[in-house]
C-alpha cells in the first residue's frame, strides 16, 4: 500500500533520527567519560594531600601560594597560584610518596608562563605547572586560611577548550543555605565543570 517514494522518504527520516540519536549518546558518553575522569583526579590527589598534611616534615595542607618558599623568588604573575602550589608541594624533593601528579603529567600545562628562579621540584625545569582538567581549564585550589584572600582568586581560563586563555576572578565554594565555606577548616580542590565556567553549578569538587 505505499509507493516507493514513501518508502524512501520514511527511510530518510529514520536514518535522521538515528544519526540524532546517535550523536546525542556519543556526546553523552563522552561528557560522562570527562566528569567521571575529572572526578578521578579529585579523588586521587584528596588521597595524597591527606598524605601531605599527615607527614610529619609538613603538618599542615599546601598553602595556596608558594611565594614564601624557598628558591620560589618573585613571581611574574598571581594567576593560578593554588595549582601551581598544588604542583609544587606534591613533586616537591622529600615528598615523592605517590608521585600522583604523575598519572596526569599529559595534563600538565603552563597557561601563564611562569616558573620559579630555582628548581622546587624533583622533575627537571622551573616550570610552575598547573594539571588541566578534561575540558582544557586548570584545577582550582585553596587552602581553607586563604579562603577569603581576593588577591590569589585569578586564574587562566579557556572558554573553548583551546590555548587560547584569558585571566577571570575564581572564588571558593559556599553552602548556598549557610553561606558559609565548604571544607571550612582544609581546603577545596575543584573543575569548572563541561561549561568551562568556575562558581557554576556545574562544578566539580572534592565537597
């Protein structure tokens, strides 16, 4: 009962719709494969800094900032101070526990250029290198005395996932019912999440 024009154009109009359908479960999958890896990392490196704060030589979690250390001289800029203090602490000579960093080093990048005058680390250079997320951004990090600190909130940004960034204000998270921090009294470690936007409500973090 149909003529072969109906026929065709029925089968046109399901091969559409199964190549919708096809790129819409591919895009999920991909995007679940990304958060499910970023929240690996987070994760992980939870596991290490608890190591940190635990050895003895350290006592405390890393500091938002390194421009006290030693061999760290004056920075060339304050963009992405928590990770590169992430990076710093956990390669540092004398903590190599678990070398977590590690597993990520094909995400390691330096979105603002900048390095120490001296070696801080036990990998070769002075690179002060941040770990990108699976959307191309720099993990953001605070330790929990710095969270009200508005001079170490800058971070490189990407909005297409690209190399091209530019600097936007990242703040730590809060409660929206309390208002107060997350993690109070240690610190957050956190992705802007697929949108590429820090203080969304798509981030990801370690609360």
């Amino acid at each position: 009962g149909c003529t072969v024009v109906e026929v065709l154009v029925v089968l046109a109009i399901i091969g559409r719709l199964s190549t919708v359908l096809l790129r819409t479960l591919f895009k999920s999958a991909r995007e679940d494969t990304a958060e499910f890896t970023a929240k690996g990392f987070i994760k992980s490196v939870d596991a290490s800094l608890e190591i940190y704060q635990r050895d003895r030589a350290n006592g405390v979690f890393p500091p938002t900032s390194i421009e006290n250390f030693p061999n760290a001289g004056r920075l060339p800029n304050r963009t992405n101070l928590g990770a590169e203090a992430l990076y710093v602490c956990l390669s540092a000579p004398g903590f190599e526990h678990d070398r977590i960093l590690e597993k990520f080093q094909e995400q390691w990048s330096n979105t603002d250029n900048d390095s120490s005058t001296r070696k801080m680390t036990i990998y070769n250079g002075q690179d002060l290198f941040e770990v990108r997320d699976p959307w191309g951004n720099p993990y953001a990090y605070f330790n929990s005395p710095d969270y009200d600190r508005t001079d170490m909130r800058l971070y490189m940004v990407t909005n297409d996932g690209s190399d091209e960034f530019e600097a936007v204000t990242v703040t730590p998270h809060t409660n929206s019912k309390t208002k107060s921090y997350f993690n109070l009294t240690t610190y957050q470690l956190f992705s802007a999440g697929p949108d590429r936007k820090f203080n969304t409500e798509d981030d990801i973090g370690n609360w």
